[in-house]
C-alpha cells in the first residue's frame, strides 16, 4: 500500500511509462500523461484499496475555453517544469482510471511536472463541480434556446463570450426564488447575470467583460422583450454586471450559480457554414 510518506499527491503527473505498465494506456496514438485525482489524504488510507487517475493528453497550448474550471467536461491544466517548457495537458471525465494501489507501489516516484498553487484549486474546483453544479430548468434552458433571429439565443451569447473568454473567471447566474422551477410559458424567468473577470491583466479584462456585460443586456431586451399577456416563453434579464474576482464576496458566492460553459455549447445547433465569421448576433 501507499504509506503516509508517500510523494504522490492529488494534481502528481504519471509518465506514459507507468500507463503501459498499468495497462491503462489508451490504444490510439499519442502523447499522454496520467493526472492523479484522488484526494491526499485517501492516497494513503488502509481502506482505500484504488486510487484514481485520468488519462490526459499532451497539448501543444490551452484554449481559453477550457481554463479555470469554466467547463465542467473537460480542463486545461499547465504543468510547470523546472527547465524547459511547461507541459500542457488537456483532461476529461470520461478518461478517468481505477488503479489497484498494490500495483503502483511498485513504481517509483516520477516528477517530471508539477502543478502550482492556481494549478491544484482549479483542478479540485473541477472535480468538484462534476457532481455540485446545479442544474437548471428545462423550461429555462428551452426559453434560451429560442430563435430571435437566425440564431439562438445561446448561440449570441456563445458569440458575444467566445472573444473574452481569456479574461473571464466564470459566469454566474442569480436565479432569484423561482428560478429552479419548472415555468409555465406564460410567467417569466427573472434572472441576473454576473461576468466575473481576472484581475491578472486588469485593464484589458475589465473593458473586455463591461463590454460584453453591455452586449448581453441588449441581447435580452431585444430577444425577449417585457413581460405582459401576450409574451409567453420569455426571460427578464434585471442585469448584466461585470466584476473582478477581487470584489465578489462569500454572500455573491452563497446566491450565485456558475453557469458552466456547456451551456453554451454549439452541439444541439447546425448552423450554416455560409455565415460569414464576425457576423453581428
């Protein structure tokens, strides 16, 4: 068994090395690292018999998108090396592994990565997230995917988001009381909407986030209108703020949801390749 001496931590890097030797190795082609997900403290523990870990490739560079816990699928982790450059590595829920702890103790500690302070938070607030994010209504999630236009509403907010994501930490919803209930089209979903941004490249991040705050009000207005009798199936957005992660508090964090990113996902929606990029929501 793992004893409590053991240099293996939840966020250590497995080498491709040990993938074979473990079996868990993916058949197809490429470059890959196992990524330890388990908690310290159960790495160790008598009655854990397995550990787990998953399977990750190797990417040439992150994607926005996939940065700070935003996507609850899938993460993009940097893995620091004291000499040349960092590693980066792309995870998925669906490439998590089972390890039987007697088969690992045979292996020897390997470092040849380590992830940061930043690094182990967002991938625990990932793990997290996989099973803690609240779900949202289906009667909501229809009204959002609504057709003002030629596209959908999720669509322009994809859009309106997909520039700025660099600077965004999250986005969170204020469903207010009757927010996670089942609506009949003709009451109205009153929502908030809070674009939290990183204070890492201030300037740029807070014009960034103002702009598309103001971009998404619009957006509601012009979608959904005002509620009254004759509007059924609509969603009243009371704002769109735009804040740095230095200024939200625990009671923001205690009313707020994140809204992951797979919500915005353009999957459920074919678009037509004729429409040109930059083309105005």
């Amino acid at each position: 068994m793992l004893g409590r001496n053991t240099p293996w931590r939840q966020g250590s890097l497995v080498p491709a090395e040990y993938l074979r030797k473990l079996s868990i190795l993916p058949d197809e082609e490429g470059d890959y690292r196992g990524v330890i997900v388990t908690h310290d403290c159960d790495l160790p523990h008598e009655g854990e018999t397995e550990f787990e870990l998953i399977v990750a490739n190797v990417i040439s560079a992150i994607d926005s998108q996939y940065i700070q816990a935003k996507h609850p699928r899938k993460l993009h982790l940097t893995f620091r090396r004291e000499e040349g450059e960092d590693l980066h590595v792309s995870l998925e829920h669906l490439s998590r592994r089972s390890v039987r702890k007697d088969r690992f103790i045979e292996l020897d500690y390997h470092s040849e990565a380590d992830l940061d302070e930043l690094g182990k938070r967002t991938l625990k607030q990932w793990l997290a997230g996989r099973y803690g994010r609240p779900a949202l209504p289906n009667a909501l999630e229809n009204r959002l995917r609504l057709r003002p236009g030629k596209r959908t509403v999720l669509r322009c907010i994809e859009r309106i988001l997909q520039p700025v994501q660099e600077y965004l930490i999250g986005v969170f919803l204020d469903l207010g009381e009757d927010g996670f209930q089942e609506l009949p089209p003709e009451d109205p979903y009153w929502l908030k909407i809070v674009l939290v941004y990183s204070v890492e490249d201030v300037t740029a991040a807070r014009e960034a986030a103002f702009t598309a705050a103001s971009q998404i009000q619009q957006l509601f207005d012009s979608s959904f209108g005002q509620p009254d009798s004759d509007n059924n199936d609509c969603i009243v957005l009371d704002s769109c703020d735009a804040l740095a992660e230095t200024h939200i508090s625990l009671s923001d964090i205690r009313k707020l949801v994140q809204w992951g990113f797979e919500h915005l996902s353009l999957d459920e929606e074919a678009e037509s390749d004729s429409i040109p990029p930059g083309t105005p929501p």
